[in-house]
C-alpha cells in the first residue's frame, strides 16, 4: 500500500458494511489494526503516518482487502492523484438526514420496543465521540433536516393552524405545533446525544385556509397554491415556527427555507407552487419576523429544490438581501448547474439540503452508493456544496423492501440510511405496494419495467435482496448506501473534539480527468484540512470513490491509486467500494 518515502507506522481501520452477514447486529464492521513496515531511514520531519482507512466494498461484505493492499502496486489500473494542499477551497459545514413524521413514527417504535437497539442506532448517527464515530464506524452526524407540517412521509395531513372549515384565522389564534409528539421526541433524543446539531426547516404547504384551487375533500394542502394576500401572514406563521420550536427543543433551529420544492406541485401530498420574485418577497417579510422576535441567528435558504431550475435562487438573491444560503436537491439536473449562482454570490452558504434513492430494482447497495458518491460527494460538493443532507434517517421496511409509514399513494421503495424491520417497529399496515416510485422522488424507472410490460413481468419492481439472502425481518436494523455516503463524507470533514474546526476542502485531481472514459473516472476524489493543533499540524483526508467495476456487468477490479503530498508518494491499492483515508502532516 504503501512506497518507501511513506513512514514506518499505518494503522488501517477497515469499516465495511454487513448486509452479506445475517446475523449481523449493524452493518458496520470493524476490522484489526494493521501494521505495514516501510522506509525507516526518512529525515525527521518529513514522515507522514497514514491514519485510517475507512472502506466499504461494493458488495458491503467483511474482510481484510487493506492487507492485501500493503506496499503493493497491483491494482488492473494505476492512477495518480494529486493533493494540491495549497488550493483552500469551501469551508464544510456537515452532513445529516431527515426527521419527518413518518421517521419518528418507525425511531420512536424501536425505542418502545427495544431501547438497547435504538439507543445504539440513534448513537451510531449522532454521536460524534471517538468510540462511535470513529471505532464502531458510526457517522457523527451534526445536522436533521424536518418539515413544518406534513410532508409526504407523514400519516395524515395537517399543518400548525389548522381550522375546522377551512376558515381564515389570520391572527394565528389556533396556532400548534404539537400535532407531532412524535417528531419532537426524537429531536431531544438527538440533542441529547449532540448538543450541537444543527436544524434545518421546511413547510411541504401553508395551511389550507391560506391556499385556493386545492383538491377537493384534502382541504387545500394538497393542490392549490398560496394566495397573495395571505403573504404576509405566511411569513408571520414561519416566524412563529421557529419561535415555538425553539421554545420546545431548548435551541435555536439553524435554517429556515420558506418552501419545499417550490417549482413543483404534487397531488398526492402537500404542496405550493412560489416563483423566485414572490419568494424574495416572502422572504423578506419573514426575515422581518424572525428579527421581531429575537430570532436573528436563523437563516433563510432559497429555493430547496432541484439543480434543473437553477436560474431561481439567483433570481431570489437579485431581489432581496433577506436569504444567506441556497439548497439544492438531487431529483432533476446537474450538480453543476450550481455554478452561475456561486459566481454571481460568491461566499454565500451551499447545501444539498435533499436526495432520496430506492431499496429495489437490485440498485441497492451498489448501484446506490456509486451513484450517491459520485454525485454528492464528487460532483456537487466540486461545485460548492458545503453539507449534505439526505431524506429520512430511517423507514420501516417490510421482508421484499417496501418501506413504510407515508401518505397514501407515494413512494412505496424509497431508501432511508437504516431500515427497521417491521417487528422491530410493530407497524401495523404498510401502504400499497402497486404504486410505482413518487415523482416528487426524482425516482426514475423503466416505464415498461413499472408498467408490467418488460422482462420484469409485474407491476411491483423487484425487491432488493441482500447478498446474504432477504432482508430478516425479526433481526435488527440495517444500513444502507445512503448511511456510508454520509459516514465517509463525515468522517472526512468533521472535527474529532472541541478544538478542532470543520474542514476546508483542498484541490486535488486524478490523471483520469484527462481520459475520456464513457463510463468517467475509475476513481473519484475529493480532499480536505482540518486544523488540529497550535503546532500547525493538520489532519489531510480523502474521499475516493473505486468504481471500476465495468458499467455495474459484475466485474469489479482493483484500483491502485499513486498518491502525491508535498512531494512524497503512497502506493494504496483498494477494491471498487468507496473509501476514505486520513493523515497527520
């Protein structure tokens, strides 16, 4: 793994995930300290100590591949990479997931059922201590994502000012936000693991009473659109949110967005329909609000919505100074439709505040975690992502993949970092399962696959199905591809104690960039600094995506990659898998 200008000392943790392992308690592994001799003659002062390497395989299965990577340069492939330690580039912020209705509904359930699990999975998330985060493979997670109201992933409609007969209630004299019990529990839950997460927030719809042209017998939440006069009072309601938020979980939230997906109307969940020069006033008028009632450390972020309408928040921002950052999410588009907003307001913060992938259709975990960390951990955060923040943190999954609680009719497969199984959570009832992947989703599929018309033969897509054999349904929880992508993305960029700061992605390229490949890179990098100390030491650390696997035909080839660092160089050969490396120099 290792050349001869490399020190005498690496200690390799490998993490690799357990879904090959039935009876595996997580699927996070943790594997021996190896040591590999080296050069022992280097000057004092020049020897780097490669730390870690945190690694998933492709087909998530326990071993010792590092071992057999040591001092060898024996990949099907060799390929530079180049750390271009001088190049500071964003400052990282973090990595989370979503708590939404139908996440604490499946948390909350294994916290009756069986406290020990979901205290250990709740600590695998959040608990960025050495022990969890770093020795049991846990992602140390510092930022939630939850709605304001209902969202898709909710059991019922309803919004925090509800009215009978959908009557106005313009001095929000019915205001609550305590229709979500549930919600709210596991966020002091979470809080109580890590004081310091951050909260992000988001209304899928006003109240119903706000709307018109909404479906009939859903009230208006589902359809219909914000009336004008009733702007005002929306920013008022916002405001009142985060005020009554923050009086119930004892902190600040961190983010507000004025509007889930505002460029999309659903018809099966909540929804509104905001162009860019109304939201700008919106958003003024909230920014207003939460001034008013001391709230000023909450931001605004625009858009949160897809990379395909990117010309919105540079729209918001031209009319009003009320918004700090932007969110983008994965469902339509190119990461690097970021690019012209990043240009015309630079400095300003940058998240990918959504994804969602699916359980079936044999994408998972593979064909998912390939996708995800090329396009969330390579591609969006290239182009000036600062955190990434994926769906629900966690869904019921039935014995072929289906997971569950949602509103009715939407997705059915969609993916969450843990899986419950249902005797984990007693989930009475799972929604349909004829439905083809939701819309919204930004799930794509084979329409003649969906439809029963391709070589598939049904209606229902295919349930993933575990190397190991089907999902156990009596066994405990299971991660998936979305929990690595956010294990390796924090794991790189967060500070290991309170000293320590987030850190700062740094250049790095490949001698790939000048192929053209038609399937692109074989690797994928991205590297970053964390200052550590007063002596000036800081920790370096790489993500890099293997994906020589040969267009997903089931040939996976290893890959050595020729590192470069301040004129040394290490020989790291690794199977196709996503991987993160750390170093002290």
């Amino acid at each position: 793994m290792l050349s001869v200008k490399w020190t005498s000392l690496l200690s390799v943790l490998l993490v690799a995930a357990a879904l090959a392992d039935p009876a595996a308690s997580s699927l996070v592994k943790r594997a021996k300290k190896i040591d590999a001799g080296g050069d022992t003659k280097a000057a004092a002062g020049t020897q780097i100590v490669l730390d870690t390497i945190f690694s998933t395989a492709w087909n998530y299965s326990t071993g010792d591949f590092p071992e057999k990577s040591i001092n060898l340069t024996n990949g099907d492939a060799i390929i530079g990479i180049d750390v271009h330690d001088n190049r500071a580039l964003q400052q990282m912020i973090g990595a989370g997931c979503g708590i939404t209705d139908s996440a604490s509904i499946a948390l909350q359930a294994v916290k009756q059922a069986n406290r020990d699990q979901y205290d250990e999975l709740m600590r695998t998330f959040f608990d960025q201590s050495p022990e969890w985060a770093i020795e049991k493979g846990g992602a140390g997670l510092n930022i939630v994502r939850s709605p304001i109201g209902a969202s898709d992933f909710a059991t019922s409609v309803y919004s925090y000012d509800d009215t009978a007969d959908d009557s106005p209630d313009t001095s929000l004299s019915l205001f609550t936000i305590d229709r979500a019990p549930k919600m709210w529990q596991t966020h002091m839950d979470i809080q109580k693991i890590n004081a310091r997460v951050k909260r992000m927030w988001a209304p899928w719809s006003p109240p119903d009473w706000m709307k018109y042209n909404g479906t009939v017998g859903s009230g208006q939440m589902i359809g219909g659109q914000l009336q004008p006069k009733y702007y005002d009072v929306y920013a008022k309601y916002l405001a009142r949110s985060m005020q009554a938020i923050k009086q119930k979980l004892g902190s600040s939230p961190w983010q507000l967005s004025i509007q889930n997906e505002p460029m999309y109307l659903p018809d099966k969940y909540p929804g509104n329909k905001i162009n860019a020069t109304d939201a700008a006033t919106i958003g003024g008028y909230t920014r207003q609000y939460l001034d008013a009632y001391g709230l000023k450390d909450v931001t605004l972020t625009a858009y949160d919505h897809n990379w395909d309408h990117a010309e919105y928040p540079t729209k918001v921002f031209d009319s009003t100074k009320a918004f700090d950052s932007v969110s983008w999410h994965c469902y339509g588009g190119d990461p690097s439709a970021q690019d012209d907003f990043n240009k015309a307001f630079p400095g300003r913060t940058t998240i990918m505040s959504e994804c969602t992938r699916i359980t079936q259709n044999n994408e998972e975990p593979w064909s998912n975690l390939r996708k995800s960390a090329s396009q969330f951990l390579t591609e969006a955060i290239e182009h000036g992502t600062q955190a990434v923040v994926l769906w629900n943190c966690a869904l019921t999954v039935d014995e072929n993949g289906f997971t569950t609680p949602h509103l009715p009719n939407v997705c059915s497969n969609c993916a969450a970092p843990a899986l419950l199984p249902q005797a984990m959570t007693g989930n009475a009832k799972i929604q349909s399962q004829t439905q083809p992947p939701s819309r919204r989703s930004g799930v794509t599929t084979d329409k003649s696959k969906a439809s029963g018309k391709g070589p598939f033969g049904t209606h229902i897509l295919p349930a993933y199905v575990p190397p190991g054999g089907p999902i156990d349904t009596h066994g405990k929880f299971r991660l998936t591809s979305d929990f690595s992508v956010l294990a390796h993305l924090s794991r790189a960029i967060r500070p290991r104690n309170r000293e320590e700061q987030w850190a700062v992605r740094v250049g790095a390229s490949t001698t790939e960039e000048a192929n053209d490949f038609p399937d692109g890179e074989r690797i994928k990098v991205q590297a970053y600094r964390t200052s550590i100390g007063s002596d000036g030491k800081r920790r370096w650390s790489l993500t890099l995506l293997q994906k020589h696997d040969h267009f997903l035909s089931g040939v996976y080839n290893d890959v050595t990659a020729t590192i470069k660092f301040r004129g040394m160089v290490a020989n790291v050969t690794l199977p196709v898998g996503l991987h993160t490396l750390t170093w002290v120099a």
